[in-house]
C-alpha cells in the first residue's frame, strides 16, 4: 500500500477509535475531559501524542469490563492476563475482533510459510492465555489442521510431532529448545520429523536461542508478538528475512517512547513501545504502554511489505535491573554469555545485596565442553565468563557453575531472574 | 601403559557425591581408587574403576556430566623416599604433575599413585626411560 494511502487509512481508523473510546468506555472520557481533549482535536497521525497511556494499573482499576465499549451482548470472547503481578487484565472481543484476531494471525503463520496443506502443532496453552486460541484462530482462516495441544506434555509433543508429521509449531522459545532437549535424549531419528517452521514468542529470546532452535530442529524459527490487551498474538511477526517484526500497522498504531520522560522518540531510538488499537471493537485501547523495550524500523523490507517494523524485544521497562545504579536488562547477559563458546543457554540470574551492595550472580549449567579433569581448565572457563559480561555490561558478576539440568526448566515463560534483594 | 580415568562434575550439594556412588553401585561398578578436587563451589571426582566406558554411561544416565581422559600407574616402593623418586624423574624432564593419588595395594608391600601429567605420552616416556614400572589397565583393575 502506498505510504498516503495507509496514513489516511489509519487517521480515519484512528478518529474513530477515539471518538469511540470517549463515547462510549467511561474512563476515557474522564482522561479526556481532565486534559480538556476533545476527539475532534485528534486531526492528523501526529496528534496521537495528545492522547493520554493508557497502563496496566488503569486497566485494573477497571477490573473486570470496565474498558470494554460496547454492551455485553456484543463481547463474544473474553480473555485475561495470567496476573502474576496483581489482579489480572481482562480483553474483551466482538465477533468482528475475533475476525480481526485470525486475520492478523493467519498473516504472521503465512509468513512462516504456513498453507492450507500444513499441520501446526499448537503449544501455546489454550485456555485464558492469548497465545492458543489466538494461533487456533489464525490457523483456521488459513484452513491449516491445527492440534491444539496446548503447552506441555513433552512427551506427548514428540509423539504427535512424528505421528501426524507436524509441519509448523508455535510454542515458546524457551519450550522449543526444552523440547529439541527432549527430542534428541529420545533417540528419534532426525528424518522421521517434518517440521519445517516455527512461530516462537511471548517472552524476550535471542539470536543465539534462534540459532540453536534452527541448527536442533532443522527448521525456521520466526518471531512471533503479541499483547493481550491489544488482541493477543498477532501484532508483529517476522518475515523469512528474519530483519525485524512487521507490525500490522493498518490495525495496530505504534510508537516508541522513551520510559523516563515518555516523549516520543525518533525511529531507530530504543524505548518503551506504545500502541493505540484501529479497529478493536470490544475494546478500544489508546497508547497502551506495554512495557516492551525495542526501536522502529521504516525503511523498507526485501521482502516487499511496505509495513513499519520493530526490532526484537531486548527487556522489558519493567524487567529492568537497576544494579549498583547501572541499568541492565537481563537479556543483555544472556546475549554475553552465549557470545562464550561452549556455553548452553540454561542460567539464572540472581540478584542479592549482602552488605548494601547489589551482587549479581549467574548461575551457569556446566557444559561438556567446559568440563575437564582438572579445576585449573574449568576456573579459567568460569573467568572467562565472568570477564565477557562484565566487558559486555560494565558490571562484574559473579558466575557460579551448576550441575546440567540443575536450573529448573519452564514450560511456559522462563523465569531468568530471581531478585532477593529486600529494599 | 595409559590408564582411563572417570570425572564427575559435583556440584556443592547434600548427597550429590552419595548420588554419584550410588548410582554406580546399582550398576555393580567397583571402585578401585578415587579422589576429590574441591573447590568453594563444585568438585570434582575422579574414579578408577574396571569398566570405565559403562560406568561413565551409568553416570551419565543419572545426569551427570562425566569426562573420560588418561592418566599414569605407576608402582611404588613403599617406604620413605618410594614417590619422591619417580617425582624426581618427571621434574627432571620437566614435566608438570597436574595432580595425582596413591592407593597401597591389598599385599601392602606397594604403593599405586595414579598421576595425571600435562602431556601423558611425555610423562610415560621419562618415567619408562627410568625404569620406573608403569601398571598397565588390567594391572591396576586386578589389584
């Protein structure tokens, strides 16, 4: 689509998002009036920025359907955030979202390559979660067999991925190689599985956990991402060039602020990602601060999409560790550490403050290639860890070797962190 | 002349090194000789034992990370002096001992010492140039 013809498509999008949002979702119309806005003064793309954020703690104050904008007899799905970190948030779908939801789905497993012909094994949990349904959805507009397997049962997993020879499947990244794990203890022979891509997403992965994914599974491993509040998975995928995520920007506005000001920063800038919906129906959601950390891309892709694209998520806003003053993002470690050959990508950070001091350990499952004999070979490892971090972040941590498969594995979102520091 | 030798990577953990032992008492693996390297944060155990391929698969199976490498036998006179003598012979040549143990054997008239030397093949030849007597694999296990 010509770069006019999109932005005079998403202003009147967004016009009517906001007109909807002030007349019909209570809370907007207060944040509204307080700012003294009216939805007429939103004239041209750039005067999203008058528009208020809209967070996490809002949409709990609204717990459960107050954000929703039209009446219940028009919500047709309702879904949640898992709520780990307080009352969970809820997502409200009309059947025109839900149609919307396949649609941007089915174009994130088309660029995996996914056809009508495919079997896409689904281990995404089904349930409250975003991430089944909303693949289950954007499967079924493709026409592919979706199994719907939901996260888990590794065992099973391997079993169906022979047995009805899986040609897609989308998990977590974290599963994927959990599983890759899995498939290669179990002895199977590489040629009895068909898989040929992957959707992976919902938590922040790396390029080093692409390759091991790709070089264990043989297959093509994309980013797939999502925001439950926005519609679920389906906001940004990659294309084969692997050269950031294409947001569908036709149905979802983004922006790139930076988290200590909240100033809208130029393309290219890293800081906290923002979207304002264009067609959600059941609910409307106006600069929604998602916490996500990455920068904008609009220089067009090889692959033809002429769509804005986000790089992949480094951390999250909120996931930022402020150590001895110095911010870091857990990802960051991980990115030194696997630069470390040899190296697994299986470790756990942990923070603590012994005497007023932040200490960040990292625990390090023990690898066949850095095991030797003698103590004198495996310190040297340990210190060249060491040292590659704190190269790589300025901050000396500690690494601590632990015993393979000692770290506890997740079959879900991989907790990476664990913060005992008591403040 | 070259001995295998078993390493187990344990972490500093209750009952860790029992697990290890354990597991290789289930498979009926015997232990010749071993020693602990241990450091503030992890161990290492080395084990001689008659089988080596097995037990390093047994140990495996129970999710350990195991090294296999070789070592050097040799025989040693017991009484005062016995292992500075064959000491002697390698810091002659320059070689460097990485680390080594000794077991006395059932007769106890001899001493083994298990020595692992940065280059074996090296360490052999000065101690056989010495006439030191180096234990073959099957001399050791019928101790």
């Amino acid at each position: 689509m010509p770069d006019k013809e999109r932005k005079d498509l998403q202003l009147e999008r967004l016009r009517d998002t906001v007109r909807k949002a002030y007349k019909n979702v209570p809370y907007y119309k207060k944040r509204f009036d307080e700012l003294k806005l009216k939805p007429s003064d939103i004239k041209s793309l750039k005067d999203i920025s008058k528009l208020p954020f809209t967070t996490k703690t809002d949409l709990r104050e609204g717990y459960p359907f107050g954000m929703f904008a039209v009446p219940g007899k028009d919500i047709v799905e309702i879904h949640t955030s898992s709520g780990t970190t307080g009352k969970p948030v809820v997502a409200g779908y009309t059947r025109g979202d839900i149609d919307t939801w396949g649609e941007v789905v089915a174009r994130c497993l088309t660029m995996a390559g996914t056809t009508s012909r495919d079997i896409i094994q689904n281990g995404y949990g089904y349930g409250l979660f975003t991430g089944g349904l909303g693949v289950h959805y954007g499967a079924q507009k493709i026409g592919a067999a979706v199994v719907p397997i939901s996260a888990g049962n590794t065992k099973r997993q391997l079993d169906i991925m022979q047995d009805f020879g899986t040609t897609i499947i989308t998990c977590t990244p974290s599963y994927a190689l959990y599983l890759a794990e899995a498939l290669e203890e179990s002895g199977v022979d590489r040629n009895a599985i068909k898989l040929k891509a992957g959707c992976f997403g919902a938590e922040v992965w790396t390029e080093k956990m692409r390759e091991e994914i790709e070089e264990r599974f043989h297959i093509m491993a994309l980013n797939i991402y999502g925001v439950t509040v926005i519609i679920g998975p389906g906001v940004a995928h990659e294309c084969d060039l692997k050269n950031g995520l294409h947001i569908f920007d036709d149905h979802f506005y983004p922006e790139i602020i930076s988290p200590e000001t909240l100033e809208p920063l130029p393309d290219g800038e890293r800081g906290e990602l923002v979207f304002t919906t264009l067609t959600r129906q059941g609910m409307p959601m106006l600069r929604f601060r998602t916490r996500d950390i990455t920068a904008l891309r609009r220089e067009p892709c090889k692959c033809g999409r002429t769509v804005v694209r986000m790089d992949r998520i480094t951390g999250r806003s909120d996931d930022m560790l402020k150590i001895r003053g110095v911010l870091i993002f857990p990802s960051q470690i991980e990115k030194a550490l696997l630069e470390v050959k040899g190296v697994e990508p299986q470790y756990q950070i942990i923070v603590t403050r012994p005497h007023h001091l932040d200490e960040l350990e990292v625990q390090v499952e023990i690898s066949k290639k850095m095991f030797s004999d003698e103590v004198r070979h495996i310190e040297e490892f340990r210190k060249k860890i060491e040292a590659h971090i704190e190269k790589s972040i300025g901050l000396r941590v500690k690494v601590t070797l632990v015993e393979p498969k000692s770290l506890p594995r997740s079959e879900g979102k991989a907790k990476r962190v664990i913060d005992k520091r008591q403040l | 002349m070259k001995l295998k030798q078993i390493s187990v990577f344990l972490e500093n953990r209750k009952g860790r090194l029992w697990e290890a032992l354990d597991a290789l008492a289930n498979a009926k693996i015997n232990v010749r000789t071993l020693s602990i390297a241990d450091t503030s944060e992890f161990g290492i155990l080395r084990l001689i034992v008659p089988d080596p391929d097995r037990a390093k698969k047994v140990l495996e199976k129970g999710n350990f990370t195991v090294k296999e490498n070789n070592v050097i036998a040799v025989e040693v006179a017991d009484h005062p002096g016995g292992l500075a003598a064959v000491l002697k012979v390698l810091s002659d040549a320059d070689i460097n001992v990485e680390y080594l143990y000794a077991f006395v054997e059932k007769s106890g008239e001899k001493a083994v010492v298990v020595l692992r030397t940065e280059n074996t093949d090296a360490g052999i030849k000065a101690l056989k140039t010495a006439g030191v007597a180096i234990l073959s694999a099957e001399q050791v296990y019928a101790l």
